[in-house]
C-alpha cells in the first residue's frame, strides 16, 4: 500500500488516499460486495488518469473506475485503485445547442447535465431513478437506461464520441457512426476488428436480440452493418476494457407538454400482460410499480405522501407527450381507456405527478426492506425479457420465490420488460450464501428459458458474470474473452467483471457482518435491537450524494458542503459496517476511522426521512458517542453543551448576572475556548424573566386538571423556550387561545434530553426523558394533547423516546405529541390572514424528518401566505455548529440554501424558523432575526387579551 501510495505522489497525483476511512467508505457501491481497495485515487484531469494507469501497469495493480458509486451489481468495487471520477473531474465542458450535443467529464452528475441543458430546451435523454447522483461516467460503464428510455433510448444511443485510454497506454478517440476508412488505423482496433470476423454469425445470433440486452458486451455494435461502432461498444462494457475521461453525449428537446397516466391493474402480472399493449401508443416512459412499495411509503411517511392513485393493486405510470396540451390530453386519455386497467387516473397537475415519480425514483431504496419487514438484497435486481413476455415471467417469478421462501417488492420498467425487485434472501442466517447462490442460479435459467437477458441496464457486475454461460454459448464466452484481451491483455481494469468472473458468491457484504445486540443503548426496534443490522439498512442507492435543494429535503448537509464520500450518509454506513465486520476498520467503537467519520454528522435526523432505507445516523453517532466514553472522560462540549439544561437553569436563578459575565470580552471567550465551543460563536442570553414565571402570573398555577373532553392541552416547556425565548412560548398560549384551547404546565420543568442524546450521554438521557414521560403521562391518559414548542423536543418526544426508553409511556406520549401547526389544522381553526405576506421558511430538520412539514405549509397556505419553503439544514443543528472544529462546515452548510434565500429576502419578508437553532445561526451569520410560527400568527391576531385560568376549575 505505502509503495504504491509513493508511487502514485511521485507521478504527480494530488489526492491519493490510503487513510482506513477512506478505504472503509469506498469498500462498497450500491451492491451485495465489499472489496476493500489499496488505494482511493480523485484525479483532477486526464493526465493524472494517465499516470495512475501507467504506475498500476508498472506494479500490475488494477483499476476500478468509479463515479456516483451507484453500481447494484459490484461494477464499482475493486481490490486495488478505485479512481473516483466525481471528486474533480465533473464539469460540462461545453453545449452546443445547435448540434444538440454536450461535452462532459466523466464525473459530472446527470442531473447537472440536465440544468446546464435546460435553458437550451435541450436534455440528456436516458434518466435512471439515480439521477440526481449517478454520473455520466458511471451510465455509459452501465449503458444505463432508465423510465424514459421507450422516448429516447439507452445510453448507448446518446453517446456520439468519447475519448478512452486502455491499460496499455493506448489514448483513443472514438465517434459513433464511423464508417469504414473514417476509422482511424492503430493494432489495437486492427485486432479488434480481427476477433470480430471471426464471429459473425455468433455476434449476430446472440447479441443485441431485444432492448434490453445489457450481459456482456454488446458486440453487435461491431457487425459490418452497424458500422463497427467501438464507441457504443464500449458502453456498457463496465470499465472493464477502458476508462472513459471525456464524452460528446446528444442531447434531445424537451417535450413541449408531458401527462401521466396511472393505471390500475388487479396484480403486477397482469400489470405486466399489458405492457405490450401500452407501448404500442408510443409513451415517453411506462414503469409498472406494486401496491407493496406503496404501502412503505404511507407508513414511513403518512398517507399524505401519496396522491390518491387508481383502484388495483399493481399500476403502471405512463407518460405521453405532445407539441400542444391538446394533443397530449388526447393521447392520455386514450392510453387510459384502451389498455385493460381496472382503472384509469390522468394527471395533469404536475406536482402530483412529480410525487408519484418520486416513489417509483425511490423504489430501490423503498424495497430494501421486504413485505414481511426483512432486509432485502439486490443480488437479483433487473432481469429483463421480451416485453411481451414479461407477464408469464411475472408469474414464473413469484412461483420461484414462493419456492424458496423470499418475498420481494417488484417494479420497473415494464415497457421494455426489464424488472427491479429486492429479495429478502437469508444472508445474515447460517446457510444464507448457499441459498442466494441456488436461488439467483435458477432465476437465471428462468430468465434464459425465456430468452432474457441477466441484467437490463445495471450490468453484470459481480453479482452476474459467473451465470453468463446460462445465457450465451461458449463460442459467445470466447468472443468476450477475445475482446477483454484486445483492450486489456492483463486484466487489470476491473478484474473479476464479465470476463473470468469471481464467484458470484464471494465478497459478499451482508454474510460477514456479525450481530451486535449486546450492551446496545438504543432499541433498534425496526432491526431486531441489532446495531449491525440497523447500519447494514444502507445499500448505498447514494441518496445522500444527491442536490435535494429542489425537493424539500434535507439529507446530508455535511456531504453538501465537503463533497467528500466520508461525509455523506452512505460513506458513514460504510464506515461503520467495517467496524462492525471487524475488517479494515479496527477498534471497535473508539476506533479513530469511526469518530474521522461520524465528526461532520450534523445529527440532523435528515436520513431517517430521506434515505429509503430509513438509515437514522444521528441514532448510529449517539449510539457510538455512548459506547465511546461510557464511564470515561468526555470532550469539554459534552459537558457545556450536553448539560446545556442544568446551567440555563442555574443561571435563571440570576441571569442578568449570567448575561454580563458571558459577555465579559476575555471572560467569555476564555469561558467558550474552556467549553469545546468556537469563539466565535455568541452566546445567547438568558431570558430576564422565563416563560413559566410568566405563564404562573398570567395564565394559569401549573397543570390543573380539567374536566374529561376539555380543550386542554398540555404544553411541553423545553429548555430553549423556557430560559431563552419564552416570546415563542407566550405567542403560542395567545394562538392556542385563540384557537378554543386551555393550556397547561407540568407542575415542575421537565427536559426531553435532547442535548444528551446528541452528544451520547444516552445513560443520563434516559433517566431524564423517563421522568418526563412520567410526568406527562397523566395528562396523556386523560386524553390531553401534548404541544411541543421546540420542533427538536417534540421530535424526541414523538420518535426518541420509544427507542431510548420504551413502554406504554413512551408510546402514549409520543402518539400524543403534536406541534403547533399539526394541532391547528386538526382543529381547523382559521388562521388570521396573511394574503399579499411573503414567507421564507426554514423547517427545523426534525421538524421536517419526524413531524413532517406538510401542517405547517397547510396552514400557512389557508392564510394566504405566498411561501418559499427551503430545503437542506441552517447548519447549526444543536451542539454541532457551536463546538470548535465545525464553524466552516456549519457556515458552508447555510450558505447551501438559507444565507442565500436571506440576502436574496427584502428587509419585510419574515423568516420562518421555528427550530431554536436555526434562529441562534441567523442572529450568528446575518443581520435577520428569525421568528417562530407561533409569532407570525400571533402578530396578527388581535390585541391580547390572555385568559387567565382558575385554579379551582
């Protein structure tokens, strides 16, 4: 390793990494296989693409190109350098309108591809499900496809030119359509064109029979007829035979109106049956999806999440297009009488038609965990099929996992008969490897009974290469060869791919991981109180790499601002998966790789949300946070921050005291150093007086018990709202009353334990949140809601608790527990008008991943407010903007969406922030002040008039 490492800095390249969490968090892509590299290598340009080829040829070491890391079949892997393609080289470099083409690197991200398209009217056509992460690189080593493929084809159709180098140093330019003398004369395609007469008659029996014919190489593309097209042979070809650095892709006009079409059918077989049908009315796309995937969504995200959709339990989304609206509607309403569905729903409302996409884009994460709540693998992902044939396959399918035992979610890309579905196949248990080896072997002897292909649009990877002879003749085998050993005569660019295959079997990930129950702070209720199941939720679909900026989500922050993998969700899980697996990652817990890993996690909950999977890192870094320094000496931050409660509440005894001793120039900032916290951060003050002081002299004594069927309810006072900004908490009683409520206190202040839960002080944190829950519970039972003001508390309240505490308390408390918004809207109590008000709003990151933000927009949009919702965190997120070592990456962090939306805000416009920490980075980072929901309403309400309760009632 260290020689190579030297090897690689001596020939100029800048950004070689050999450290264990760089090793660990590129160990594995999107598939079932682990490989750990000897080396990670970001090259900047094609020179050092060239010098990493010319040391791995001198020290016969292979090369695994790598873009998105998306690859579910093990194509993005490799034991010796794994060169990340995303890091620098990932630029447009040029858009010819005119021509419709683009010139890109090989890292660039599809969906930036489409924006820099877009002002054109112009777009890259082929957009698999991973396109806000995948690259461009990583499609044309796929030949990926995606929903719109039937519109506008396969990558291998898009792709016009490329420039190659092969591991023998060859540096080549290759355009599509080269016809006879225009291809360039050199030995290597000599050759090629040598091995290519020699199997005429084999190339045009067996390859390139149906669409989605992606095993092996498509050596049809060499025939005499298509023109000996090296170019499009090369896509697909899973950097196996060389590495692409430059590509001229075509891009096509967007169409001027699109609809979609939804489908019900009675199952997905015969969901399938029909897909011949629907392709002869020419759609743009035709994706069939199960009631399965479906279901997931509304219990992850609540029935909301999903547009009303047909009746069926199977449909399938179809997207016509037209020059004029009229002509669309026309087309789309004849695919929904005509094509044998039970029912038929048009969607012309393109937000809802965007998230019902969004679930099917979602699929592969959503069916990560099987029917029956299994963890659910991709070792057999995209089998396709003659589309006419798809339905009898469906049903063979189904039969042939009844067999075995496994369940899976099936969906895809019905319209040219290529099927996604994840299978709960026993890995984790004894005897599992032996049961996806015969498993995924007949799978593939049906798919070839059928005359299929084994991989549709993902390759054959390592999950594959080994069944290839199920599919093809061994004369076809012996072509491959041949054209593996024209490009690559000594194997180094992705050893183990479609050519000598390694055992489909081998190197699996899952397999390895041991069980980890023992001693677990956390339930882990979802993954049978398993730590090591839990982080193996990640399959790497890489989610988390992705600009959710448009989408209102939140999910990684930190990767956002670094752009580096051991910063995403993703790499984490990869990370801890090692440590877990005892393999390059060695110490357990306290090991220097996982704390390297877990520093810039945000714990903004944003994964529990986003990911499909449902990873919860910001559980994972509590968890390993505990294990780490339980009954040890903790960093200074876990004391000042961690305890954050019990010195607010020494410091109300006097806190205008408290307030000029902070702001002693030198004292404070000595104070913050001696804390763990950047000096430049402010502290805020403590509140003269705090919101249960006023709550006893204007309200109410404490929490006196109404009547059963009373509109009590009960107020959780957290610490922030209590000692800090008790504004927040006296404009929700004035909207609470307003609204028919009576509001109650706990007879003493509680804490929810939130800053010991995210700093990993889980012992402590428990026995606060139980007595918490105690003292709620009473009012609970009697059928009191409970408010939470602080969106982190609250989501503590609702999700934390059931894990960190459990019991009918924890369950009872937390179905209870509502904010602000969720409780008005229930009520439909009417806001008071906030017509011709411009909002910009940043949903506190839990608020958004545990409460959800859809009450709060709901209500905002009754009164009329025209609102800019931001996705992505403020960047404070607690304890993590404020502890020394994190101020860049948290400023980084709002510069992604807040800062800019502030600027960009007049002086007017509120900035909704309910969460108390993106408040404190706005009075940080700018000259704004955010403001809490309750004070936007409460602004407008009358003049108040607080009700003062009787004690005696």
């Amino acid at each position: 390793m260290q020689a190579l490492h030297a090897a690689l800095r001596a020939a100029g390249i800048g950004d070689v990494r050999v450290d264990g969490t760089s090793r660990a968090a590129y160990s594995s892509d999107a598939s079932l296989y682990r490989v750990i590299p000897t080396a990670v290598v970001c090259p900047a340009d094609h020179d050092e693409v060239a010098a990493v080829l010319r040391v791995c040829r001198e020290q016969r070491v292979p090369v695994t190109a790598r873009g998105g890391g998306t690859s579910i079949a093990g194509n993005a892997v490799g034991a010796g350098v794994v060169l990340d393609f995303s890091r620098y080289m990932n630029r447009v470099l040029a858009i010819d309108p005119d021509a419709r083409t683009a010139v890109v690197q090989p890292g660039v991200v599809q969906a930036v591809l489409q924006r820099a398209a877009a002002p054109f009217g112009l777009r890259f056509g082929p957009d698999p499900s991973s396109l806000s992460r995948c690259t461009i690189g990583g499609m044309i080593g796929n030949n990926a496809c995606g929903s719109r493929a039937l519109g506008y084809g396969r990558t291998s159709d898009n792709v016009a030119a490329m420039r190659v180098l092969t591991a023998a140093g060859d540096d080549l330019r290759l355009v599509s359509g080269w016809r006879g003398a225009d291809r360039p004369a050199t030995p290597m395609l000599d050759a090629l064109a040598d091995v290519t007469r020699s199997g005429l008659a084999t190339i045009r029996t067996e390859f390139g029979r149906f669409g989605r014919q992606v095993s092996g190489y498509s050596l049809e593309h060499l025939l005499p007829e298509n023109g000996f097209d090296v170019a499009r042979l090369l896509v697909g070809s899973e950097g196996t035979l060389a590495v692409c650095i430059e590509a001229t892709v075509d891009l096509v006009r967007e169409p001027a109106h699109r609809i979609l079409v939804v489908l019900g059918y009675p199952d997905i077989a015969t969901a399938g049956d029909a897909a011949p049908v629907i392709v002869a009315h020419r759609p743009s796309a035709c994706e069939g999806i199960d009631s399965r995937i479906v279901d997931v969504v509304r219990e992850r995200k609540g029935a909301g999440a999903v547009p009303p959709l047909p009746a069926g339990a199977a449909w399938v989304f179809v997207e016509v297009v037209g020059d004029t609206s009229d002509e669309a509607h026309r087309r789309a309403v004849e695919v929904s009488r005509t094509c044998g569905a039970v029912d038929a729903l048009v969607v012309e409302d393109q937000a809802r038609a965007a998230a019902l996409w969004r679930i099917r884009a979602d699929g592969a994460g959503l069916a990560a965990r099987s029917p029956v709540g299994r963890p659910a693998h991709a070792g057999w992902e995209d089998a396709a099929v003659p589309p006419d044939r798809l339905g009898d396959y469906l049903r063979e399918f189904d039969a042939l996992m009844a067999e075995f035992g496994v369940t899976g979610m099936p969906y895809g890309h019905f319209g040219e008969g290529c099927l996604h579905i994840r299978i709960d196949l026993p890995l984790d248990r004894p005897g599992g490897t032996a049961v996806f080896r015969d498993f995924v072997s007949a799978a593939a002897t049906l798919v070839a009974g059928y005359g299929g292909s084994l991989s549709g649009e993902h390759g054959d990877g390592r999950a594959r290469g080994e069944l290839l002879p199920l599919m093809y003749s061994p004369d076809a085998l012996a072509l491959l060869a041949a054209v593996k050993h024209t490009f690559d005569p000594d194997d180094l660019l992705n050893p183990g791919v479609v050519v000598r295959p390694a055992p489909l079997d081998a190197d699996l990930r899952v397999p390895a991981a041991p069980a980890l129950r023992r001693n677990l702070a956390l339930a882990y209720r979802h993954d049978d109180g398993d730590f090591s199941q839990a982080v193996h939720r990640c399959t790497g679909v890489g989610k988390c790499r992705a600009d959710n900026s448009g989408i209102g989500e939140v999910m990684c922050p930190s990767y956002a601002a670094t752009r580096e993998e051991k910063d995403s969700t993703r790499g984490r899980a990869r990370v801890l998966q090692e440590m877990v697996n005892g393999g390059e990652v060695r110490g357990g817990w306290r090991s220097p790789e996982v704390h390297e890993a877990l520093d810039l996690c945000l714990s903004c909950k944003g994964c529990a949300s986003d990911c499909p999977t449902g990873v919860d890192m910001a559980a994972y870094k509590a968890e390993v946070l505990h294990q780490s320094y339980r009954r040890r000496v903790r960093p200074a931050s876990h004391y000042s921050l961690g305890w954050l409660p019990r010195w607010a509440k020494a410091a109300a005894v006097a806190p205008r005291l408290a307030n000029s001793v902070i702001g002693l120039p030198v004292v404070g900032r000595a104070a913050l150093t001696a804390a763990g916290v950047d000096p430049r951060r402010s502290v805020p003050a403590f509140a003269p007086e705090t919101f249960r002081r006023w709550f006893r002299r204007n309200v109410s004594g404490g929490d006196t018990a109404g009547p059963p069927g009373t509109d009590e309810v009960l107020l959780f006072v957290d610490t922030f709202t209590n000692y800090f900004a008790p504004e927040v908490g006296i404009a929700t009683v004035r909207v609470l009353q307003d609204a028919g409520y009576r509001p109650r206190l706990t007879d003493e202040q509680q804490c929810c334990g939130l800053t010991w839960i995210s700093t990993g002080q889980l012992d402590a944190a428990r026995r606060i949140l139980g007595r918490t829950l105690s003292a709620l519970a009473p009012a609970v039972q009697r059928g009191v809601p409970v408010l939470g003001m602080e969106p982190s508390c609250t989501a503590v309240l609702r999700s934390d608790a059931a894990e960190l505490v459990g019991g009918e308390h924890a369950e009872a408390v937390g179905a209870a527990t509502h904010s602000l918004a969720e409780l008005l809207t229930a009520r439909g109590w009417q806001p008071p008008p906030l017509a011709g008000t411009t909002v910009v709003a940043q949903p506190h990151c839990h608020h958004h991943s545990v409460l959800g933000w859809g009450a709060d927009a709901q209500l905002l949009r009754a009164a009329g407010a025209d609102v800019t919702r931001l996705a992505g965190c403020c960047g404070l997120a607690g304890n993590f903007g404020v502890e020394k070592g994190h101020y860049e990456v948290s400023v980084a962090v709002a510069e992604q969406q807040l800062l800019p939306a502030v600027r960009a805000a007049d002086a007017a416009t509120p900035i909704l922030a309910d969460g108390f920490s993106c408040r404190t980075q706005l009075d940080d980072l700018t000259d704004r002040r955010g403001i809490h929901l309750a004070q936007l309403l409460a602004e407008r309400l009358p003049e108040p008039t607080i009700a003062k309760t009787d004690p005696k009632r």
